[in-house]
C-alpha cells in the first residue's frame, strides 16, 4: 500500500522579516487607518506574522515608527544640488511637500512619536548647509534653518488640511462677498506655494543680514 505523504503539499514558505518587508507594511497601515489604527497587530496581521515576531525585529512601536517615517521619506529622491543655494532651498521644499502629500499621516505619526530618524537627519544637515552657503554668519544661518523649516512644513500641513474642509455654504457667505470671493475663486496650489516659499527665503536672508 503506498504512502500518502508524497501527494501533501507542502505549506508555502513564508517569507523572511526584513526592514523594507515591515516598513511597507506599516507605511500601507497607516495611509489605510492613520495613527490611531497604527498598531504592532495591524501591522503584524499585514505581514502575515505573530506581533512577537514583529517586536523581535523592531524592539518596540517607536522603532517601528522610526521605520515607517524613513519609508516615507525615502520614496522621493533628493533633488540634486544646482550650485545656487536659493534654487536648491526651493528644489527642497518641493520634495518635502511631495513627499509629505503623499502620506499625510506619516506627519501625524512622526509628531505622536517625537522621532529623528537617519533620513530626517540627512535632510537637516543638507538645509542646514544651504543656508551656510547663503554667506550668513553662522549664528543668523542656523536661525535661518530652523524659521524656514518650521515655517514651509506647517505651510504644507496647513495645505492638507484646507484640502479636506468643506467650503463654506453660499447662503453663509451670500453677505460676505470678500470672502465669497476667497472661498469660490480656484486657487493655483503648486504656484502659490513657490511664491510663498521663494518670498519666505528671500525675506528671512534680507530681515537676518540686516
């Protein structure tokens, strides 16, 4: 009588644990369910895996965070330097509102975990030298670093959240024809932030010489 065990299949492999394998994994989390779905479960269940599995790989939830925010952030490739320091300011902030428009929540998460990351790191030493590049003593460069990045992330932030509201009723603004006008006039987004962004630059090395 012959053996059964040759007609089995056998069980598929499952694959290997890795960094890129769990950020992927994470990063889809939380652009599904955002932080408050961002647990080591959810993400376990992504991967097919126990959650010890997981904590065996990353350590704890930050960790898995620090992960998540680095994938995001390495999607977009760094533009390369152009040799001028206000072209490539600009060049920077365009990457920084793609990359964060891309996944919204990932800001939420970076917040909620108070992380720095390699390649937030990486971006902050490169602001930081465009502006030493800009001739500004030390001092005033580092000022000039910190106001920018501030101002230009909250500028993209504030962006995604007007994105998602609801205008105002027309019967609300039917006896408020300047901000009727606001409100119903369609705004040129990607021109709109190039202004303010070169404004911004250009008005914080002028407003740090003096």
């Amino acid at each position: 009588m012959g053996s059964n065990r040759s007609s089995r299949k056998a069980p598929p492999a499952r694959l290997e644990l890795d960094p890129e394998r769990i950020a992927a994994a994470a990063l889809a989390v939380v652009d599904q369910h955002g932080v408050p779905g961002f647990t080591m479960r959810a993400v376990a269940d992504a991967l097919g895996v126990t959650p010890m599995a997981l904590y065996h790989h990353v350590g704890d939830k930050a960790g898995l965070a620090a992960l998540v925010v680095d994938a995001a952030n390495k999607e977009v490739t760094l533009p390369p330097p152009t040799g001028d320091w206000r072209e490539d300011m600009w060049r920077m902030a365009q990457w920084s509102r793609r990359a964060i428009m891309a996944h919204p929540a990932v800001g939420h998460l970076r917040r909620a975990y108070r992380i720095w990351t390699p390649a937030i790191l990486h971006m902050t030493e490169r602001w930081m030298s465009l502006w030493q590049q800009s001739g500004l003593p030390l001092k005033a460069a580092v000022r000039g670093a910190r106001m920018s990045s501030i101002a230009i992330t909250g500028l993209i932030e504030q962006e995604l959240v007007i994105r998602e509201m609801v205008p105002p009723d027309s019967s609300v603004l039917a006896m408020l024809p300047s901000a009727r006008l606001l409100f119903t006039s369609p705004p040129n987004r990607d021109a709109d932030f190039e202004i303010l962004v070169r404004a911004l630059i250009a008005g914080l090395y002028q407003g740090l010489r003096a």
